[in-house]
C-alpha cells in the first residue's frame, strides 16, 4: 500500500522538477494545502497553481533531488534537497543555492491533498542582499 503514495509523491516531484503546471494541477485534490518551510500554509489547488507559477519564476531552475524516502499507507516523506537560482528584476543570477530539505505528502485517493516542505529558508534571498531591516 505504502507503494502508492511513494509514487504518487515522486510525481508530483517530477512535475514540479519539470515546472508542469498542469501535470502538478492534476495531481493536487482540490483542496490541497502546501505549507512552507516557516508554517504558512495556504489551500486550494487552482490558488496554489498561481503560487508555483510565481515560485517558480522567481526561482528558476528549481529542482527537488530526493535521496530517500519512506511510506505508508497514505503518508510518503521524502528527503534531499532543493536547489536553483534567483531572478532579480528580469536578470537571472548566475549563482544558485541549494539547501538540505524534507518534504511530506499527505496522500487521498491517488493525489496530494498536502504538502509541506521542512528547509532552512537562508537561501531565499541572493547573496549581497540587505537585510529586511535595512531595505
């Protein structure tokens, strides 16, 4: 049992490694939720579409590589990291970050009704960057 939400979780990582919009639409229940890596959580699938989009524009070349992960029978966790670059203005950056992360998929009826990335969030900002405090 513990197979499917594996596979299911290794998709929707695919589709997101892929910046596929709507292969990642298909495998989010309508209610999904995603909670980032400082507890904000915001729900609804169609919302979270336009938030990728966004993240991943941002962010280009995003990447999730998952170097293991487990299961059961509606849970799958998965750890690795993250990496890709920043965009500042209309420049991509030629540096890039990447960061040990976790994630854990919620998993009902073959699609991700939650997910939540675990991460160090440094890397956020590019280097050089002010502090908010400063800006």
């Amino acid at each position: 049992m513990a197979d499917l939400p594996m596979s299911v979780a290794v998709c929707f990582v695919e589709a997101i490694n892929a910046a596929d919009l709507k292969a990642m639409r298909g495998l989010m229940t309508d209610n999904h939720t995603f909670t980032d890596a400082l507890g904000n959580s915001f729900s609804g699938a169609d919302e979270m579409i336009a938030g990728w989009r966004h993240f991943l524009h941002t962010y280009p070349d995003y990447r999730i590589r998952i170097d293991h992960g487990f299961a059961d029978a509606s849970w799958a966790a998965l750890y690795g990291r993250a990496e890709g670059k920043w965009r500042v203005g209309d420049r991509v950056l030629s540096g890039h970050w990447s960061v040990a992360s976790a994630w854990l998929a919620e998993i009902e009826a073959g699609r991700v009704r939650k997910w939540r990335v675990y991460c160090d969030t440094g890397w956020v900002e590019p280097p050089g960057t002010p502090p908010a405090s400063e800006r």
